[in-house]
C-alpha cells in the first residue's frame, strides 16, 4: 500500500474551508506555493534550527505564520489518523484471526525552551523534560500516542492506551483472546493486570521482583524480545533534531512536530510491507 504524504498532505489543508483560500490556486492569495512551504516544514523538522536561523526563500516569520495555521486547525493530527485508519483496515482488521501483540512504552525527551506540559525527571539529573507514551503493533505502527509531563510516572496513561486499543482493534472474540499487551516492569501492577483481564486481552508485562506474582507468572521470553521494535521506533523518531530535544515553548507546536514525525515512520513502515 503507497501513501503519498506530501499529496495527502495538500488535500487536507486545502479541504479545510478556512485555509481553503489561501492555498488553492484560484484563491492564491500568498506568494509562496503550498508545495515549497510543505517542503520548508519538512526540513525545519530534520534540521532542528531555531526559526530566525532557517535559510530559506521563505521569511521565518511568515513560514512561522502557515505553520502556526497547520497547528491551529490539527492538520498533522488528521493526516495522522488517516495513514493509521488506512493501516489498520489493511493490516489489522483483515487479520483479525490472528493474535494482535501491541507494545506500550514511552520516552523522555529533555526541554529547552517549553513552558508546559513538562516536569522535573529525577532520573535524568532532575531536569525538566516531557514524556512521549506510545503504543505500536508487532510491526511498529504507532497506534496511540500521548503526552504527559516529565516527573509523571509511565502508568498514569495506560488506561488511555488501553481504550485506544479496544477502540482501534475491537476485540471480537469473546472466547479468545485476540489482543495481547507487551510492556516492561513499569508496568506490573495489579490494576493493570486486572484492566486487562476484565477487558478479555493476554498481556506480557513481567511482574517486579517483589511482587507475589513473580514466582507463578510465566512467560516465553523469545516472544517478549519483540518488545525492542517499540524502542527502535523511539531511535528512529529521535533522529529529527526538532523532536530530540523540545525547543518549542508552546506545547501544541511541539505535539504537531512529533505528530509529523510519526507520520514519517508509519510512512515508512507502510512502504516496506
């Protein structure tokens, strides 16, 4: 299955009414074509400059303003949820007589000029960081992505995840269970434990030494090594210089950045199936 990101990209932009005018070419109200400002984006997002530092034909103060567009009306957001509704409906729902194995992580990624959504992270020297949870398939798909602040503890959002999955890959068999979680120790809980249970999903999640549930729990440790896919996704997305350190300070504009940077890695997985 081929995705363009760059056409795809253009319609929903210029199928948003308000933004409507000022990108098609009858209503060409700008002297910069909608492709060069896509392409502008693209580059600032690997190259990680500041705005006032880009080189570009584009004056950083008006590339800064389409931008500031794209944020205000969630157009990254929505070309997101397109590729994954497209991969989904491809991949996973054609495959429903298979066992769906999702993985739950998440990442720190340090602040440098954010005011919010962030926290001190004592692991990392107590420095103010934001956290990026993810959720992925076997393959590496990011399914659910969410924020939360830095000194927030990885399991504050794995409810979300959870609903997530039961939205994106209903679990149809009631006898069966069709969805399995992978998770490191972070997140061995009781309460996880049980959500999952209620919900009818196997889970992976090796229990902490202290726990009671260590000395009966089994698993097949070949399996949980799949887990090093979600880490791998991780490396990859850090490699744009724009999302390996946040230097936006409004969090929305941060959360587009790495929102385009998904979309980059779901792109790619796409392609190589």
């Amino acid at each position: 299955m081929s995705f363009d990101l760059k056409t795809e990209l253009k319609k929903i932009i210029i199928g948003t009414k308000i933004l409507k005018n000022t990108y098609t070419r009858t209503y060409a109200n700008s002297k910069y074509s909608i492709d060069l400002i896509i392409d502008e984006i693209l580059y600032f997002l690997k190259s990680g400059v500041s705005w006032r530092m880009l080189r570009s034909t584009i004056n950083y103060k008006t590339l800064y303003w389409h931008y500031n567009k794209f944020v205000k009306y969630h157009i990254f957001l929505k070309l997101f949820q397109k590729i994954r509704r497209k991969y989904i409906n491809k991949y996973i729902i054609s495959q429903s007589n298979k066992l769906c194995d999702l993985l739950i992580d998440s990442t720190v990624i340090y602040n440098k000029g954010g005011i919010n959504k962030i926290g001190r992270n004592k692991f990392y020297k107590n420095k103010k960081a934001t956290k990026i949870s993810l959720m992925t398939d076997i393959n590496g798909f990011p399914l659910s992505i969410l924020f939360m602040k830095g000194n927030y503890h990885d399991n504050c959002v794995f409810n979300q995840h959870i609903r997530d999955a039961l939205v994106l890959v209903p679990n149809k068999t009631n006898h069966k269970k069709s969805i399995r979680i992978m998770a490191d120790k972070a997140y061995s809980s009781k309460e996880n434990y049980t959500l999952l249970e209620s919900n009818n999903m196997g889970h992976i999640i090796p229990p902490r030494k202290n726990m009671q549930l260590a000395q009966t729990y089994k698993y097949d440790k070949k399996e949980y090594s799949q887990r090093i896919k979600i880490e791998h996704i991780f490396s990859r997305i850090k490699a744009y210089k724009r999302i390996n350190m946040r230097y936006d300070k409004i969090f929305s504009h941060f959360r587009e950045f790495v929102l385009l940077g998904f979309i980059f890695v779901a792109n790619h997985i796409i392609n190589k199936m």
